[in-house]
C-alpha cells in the first residue's frame, strides 16, 4: 500500500482508536503540505524498566494503644464520602482502646498531599487506612 493510501484510508481508523481514548495521536498537518503528513503513534504497551521497588511498611503486630488514621483520598473530588467516617464509627464500637483520626485528602485521589503526610509523621500516626471512599 502506497504511502498516501495509507494515511488516508488510516486516518479514519486512527481517528476511531483515538476517540476511543486508547492512544494518543498527534498530527502535524497545514494546508500547503498536506500530502506530507506524519502520524505518531504512542505506543501504550509496558517498558522493560521497571519502577524502583520500595519495601511494604511491616506489619502492626496489635492495633490497641495505636492511632490509625483514616484518610479519604477525595476521589473526584466529592468532598469526603461516608465510608471512612462509618470505619471511624466501628473502630469506637468495636475496638475502643484504638485511636482513630479521620481526614480528608486535599486535592483529588492523584494529588499529593505533603501537609497531611507530615502531620501523620510528627504525631506519630501508627498506621494509616487510605481509601477510594466513592
């Protein structure tokens, strides 16, 4: 297939996937050298270089005397959901000698939060329960 077969016969399956969300196109196109475009393509598939791997805090051994921080990740923004107040609540009914701190993320679910994580840090926190609560 030539290559301006290709581009245009490509384009409307390229436009299909591209408005799909499935890849990022970009176009470098103007009228005087349309017959020249180009397509790149990025390909979404994984790389052989992994990510750096961090260790897993251990494990508590007991909660009692601990103070576990409940934090809502404010995903999408909806300002707090009642999941982590309703694990607060079960934590006071059921496991009363645990001390538990509820707290909003700011920003999204993405977003990092260096305040939040500092405070958790100088007060000690023991622990931190982390959630989606939407």
């Amino acid at each position: 297939m030539k290559r301006r077969d290709l581009l245009t016969k490509g384009l409307p399956v390229g436009a299909a996937v591209l408005a799909s969300g499935s890849l990022t196109m970009q176009t470098a196109c103007s009228t005087a050298d349309a017959g020249n475009r180009k397509i790149t393509v990025l390909n979404p598939a994984v790389t052989e270089a992994l990510a750096e791997r961090v260790p897993l805090a251990p494990r508590l051994s007991a909660l009692e005397g601990k103070t576990i921080y409940l934090v809502d990740t404010n995903y999408e923004g909806m300002a707090g959901t009642p999941v982590m107040e309703e694990m607060q609540g079960w934590f006071t009914r059921n496991m009363p000698q645990v001390k538990t701190v509820f707290k909003l993320k700011s920003g999204n679910y993405a977003a990092d939060d260096p305040e939040l994580w500092k405070e958790i840090a100088e007060k000690k926190g023991d622990g931190v329960i982390i959630g989606v609560a939407g």
